[in-house]
C-alpha cells in the first residue's frame, strides 16, 4: 500500500486516529494472512485471490467489507486518456466482491447508489482529511496582479483543464495557473487530439508546475494562497463517481474553491451554505465567478473561513473516523 491517494485517506489516517480513541473499539492494521481479525476490509481490493479471500472469511464468520473508491458498476462514457474508464472485467470483479461482502463502504454517495442493487448493508463514508497536519491558516485576499488559481492531479487528468478552456484564454492575462502534478511525460496517454488542444492552452497561459511529492507538500502549496479549481467533464458515469478530496484539501487550508457539479461537490457545496465554494455548471457561472473575483467584489475573509469550517464539521478525520468506528460496531455486532 503506498503512502499517498487512498491508501492514506482510505486507511492510515482513519488507523492514526481511530488507534489513539479511547472510545474506539478496534484496532486497525494492515491485513496479515496469519493473524485473526474480528473482521477485514477489503480497499479497492478485487479479483480472483481477492474474492477467493473474501469467501475464506465469510466462511468463518469474520465480516468482510468492501471499500468501493470507484464507480466501476457503470461503463462508458468518452475516454480522454488510455486506461481512463473502468473495464468490462473491473465491472464484474467489483460486483462479486460487492455481492459476496457482508457490508460495503461507498466513498461518494453517487458510488452508494450503485452498490445498492448489490447489497443490502452500504454506507457512504466520505474521504477526511488530517486537519492537524494542515499547516497554519495564511489569509489569501487578492487585489491586484495575477490571480493564482491552483489545480492538482495526475498528469493525465489536465485535460479537464479544457473544460474551461475558453475561459482560461479570456483571464489569461489576469491569471497564474498552478499545477502540482507529476512528470509531464504523462501526457503521452492522452488522446492526441485531445492532448494537442490542452498543449495549445496551457502554452497560452502563465503557468507554474509544481512536481507532487505527497499530500503534505499539496497541502503546503495550497496554504500560500489562490483559489483552487476543479474543473470536470461529467460525459461519462466515472467522472460522477469521484470523491470531494480534490477540493477537500484545498478548503482545509482556506482556500476558496470552483468546481464543477460533480455529485460529492454539490454535497460540499450543500454543506457550506454556498460560502467557500462555487458549484457551476456553465461558461457563464465561470465567467461570472473570474469577474467578481477580478473585480474586488468578493469577500476572501468570510469565504474562506467558510470552507476551513465545512472541512471541520463534516470531512475532518476526527468526524469521519467516528462515522467508520460506528458502521463496524453495526456490521460486526450484527455478525456475533
């Protein structure tokens, strides 16, 4: 399991703090195939051993639960990118699993409604972010110059930047566009056609990359200021799938973000009240949003405290520890 994505938010940081609650009652830890678990949770983990696995502890009455990241229940959709949409193979894989589990953890409330049909017991647990390891608030309030929007991601995943294209070439002047990301070379699995327009763009912007190291370092970044962006291509049942935690992060250090209407985002959005964050659906609201930004007529002071408390309230890793605690006291005591 590597250090960063999933496998952090996923795991190590609900283990981090779940394993110091007095109130908890498990202790988390990485699966050992000789030990013996009250019950084991399967994280994106599919396919032949995985299943065999799974059927092995049903077999002894230890819970096994399905953590569902991706939305791999629905196919097509345009593909930008090689590799970019789930497989006819993922596609059954993640319904064995999600059939044979005694609980499922959906990661977005889009996911959840696809895992319904496959199970009985689903909960969306929302991905957390570590808010003690957020560095210090550092007010972003912009005045003159370039507006710094901030956009992070694999490299391949630049082409949602066109989604927004023709706004980006109309604030040109007006913006500075940074992207942590990682090596460029990435951007050989982008369609060609596709990958020649986003060249074309990015080639016409100010734009700073920044090489992505680990969440820690995407969280500093984010603490220096701007508005973050995520712009989205909701043509295919992927995309609808994802988790907030592309603005998640970005809102625990302040940051202002737009977005597109992903599901998981309008429940952010929800959430907030509409303060630290923008849901648009259209070039317009783009537009409309860079305008009052340029313009002075935005109140960075109350936005921004709006997105760091909605993090807070609903998306700290304290909060969503307790919400898995809670599902695994449900699951396993209805097993004993």
């Amino acid at each position: 399991m590597s250090a960063g994505g999933s496998g952090l938010v996923r795991f190590q940081w609900i283990a981090d703090i779940g394993n110091q609650s007095a109130n908890s009652q498990f202790f988390h830890e990485r699966f050992r195939p000789w030990r013996r678990y009250h019950y084991v949770v399967f994280l994106k983990a599919m396919g032949v051993r995985a299943a065999a696995l799974l059927r092995r502890l049903r077999d002894k009455d230890v819970p096994a639960i399905f953590d569902a990241n991706v939305n791999y229940y629905e196919l097509g959709g345009e593909e930008y990118y090689r590799d970019m949409l789930p497989t006819e193979r993922q596609k059954r894989q993640a319904i064995e699993m999600t059939e044979q589990a005694s609980a499922v953890v959906a990661d977005s409330q889009y996911i959840s409604g696809q895992c319904a049909p496959y199970n009985a017991n689903v909960k969306w647990i929302p991905d957390n972010v570590r808010l003690d390891l957020v560095p210090p608030y550092q007010p972003y309030d912009y005045s003159t110059g370039r507006l710094r929007l901030l956009w992070s991601g694999q490299v391949a995943k630049l082409f949602e930047l066109l989604h927004i294209e023709s706004e980006l070439r109309r604030y040109a002047h007006d913006i500075e566009l940074v992207l942590v990301t990682n090596p460029l070379k990435g951007l050989e699995r982008i369609r060609p056609d596709v990958r020649l327009r986003l060249t074309d763009l990015l080639e016409s912007l100010d734009v700073r990359i920044v090489d992505y190291r680990d969440p820690l370092q995407l969280l500093q970044v984010y603490s220096e200021g701007g508005v973050s962006i995520s712009p989205r291509f909701l043509d295919s049942p992927y995309n609808l799938g994802h988790t907030e935690w592309k603005i998640s992060l970005a809102m625990a250090c302040g940051r202002v973000v737009i977005c597109s209407p992903v599901p998981s985002y309008s429940t952010v959005q929800e959430r907030a009240g509409g303060v630290g964050i923008r849901v648009v659906d259209s070039p317009v609201g783009w537009a409309s949003i860079f305008d009052q930004i340029l313009t002075g007529g935005f109140d960075f002071a109350t936005e921004e405290r709006g997105a760091r408390e909605v993090i807070r309230k609903y998306y700290s890793t304290d909060v969503v520890a307790g919400q898995y605690s809670e599902f695994l006291e449900s699951v396993v005591g209805s097993t004993r």
